[in-house]
C-alpha cells in the first residue's frame, strides 16, 4: 500500500491520523466483525499496492453491524468495536 506525495499533500490532518489508525487493523478486529476467514491483517503483504478502499471491502454492512454492537476493547490498540466501526466507515 503507498500514498504519492502528491495525494499525501491533499489530506487533512484527520484524514491522516485515520489513515495511521487503520495499521492496527487486525485479526482480531475482522473476528469480532465476522469476517476473520476472509480478511488479514492491514499492513500484511497481501494488501500491497492496493487502495484503502479495497482493502476494506470485507467490511461490509452486517460486519460494521457487528463491531457497532461491541463496545468493549479490541486488539493492542485499545479501540472499542464502535470507535473501528466509525474508523473504517470514516
């Protein structure tokens, strides 16, 4: 995954924190959305070279239902399933 300078530029700074955020985008996360056999982690090789909205293409409706329904912490990064909710749909 890569950003050119040009585009970078453009982004707010909201914009680019959410960006930093999706880094911890993880296993654990796609679990407790319901879609753990179809995504992997974020930062993987297998997301490379491909845009953000693609990679999150998994998260579909029901799976941003699900981590809407989570208010507990998820993963390392001590973000609720709402807060990754409202991150992915940002």
């Amino acid at each position: 995954m890569f950003l050119n300078g040009e585009y970078v530029d453009k982004l707010t700074d909201e914009e680019l924190c959410m960006i930093e955020q999706l880094t911890y985008l993880d296993e654990m996360v796609a679990e407790k959305a319901g879609i753990n056999r179809t995504f992997s982690k974020i930062n993987s090789n297998n997301h490379e070279d491909r845009a953000i909205m693609y990679i999150l293409e998994d998260f579909d409706d029901e799976a941003i239902l699900r981590l809407m329904a989570y208010p507990e912490s998820i993963c390392d990064a001590d973000i609720s399933g709402v807060e990754w909710a409202k991150i992915i749909t940002c």
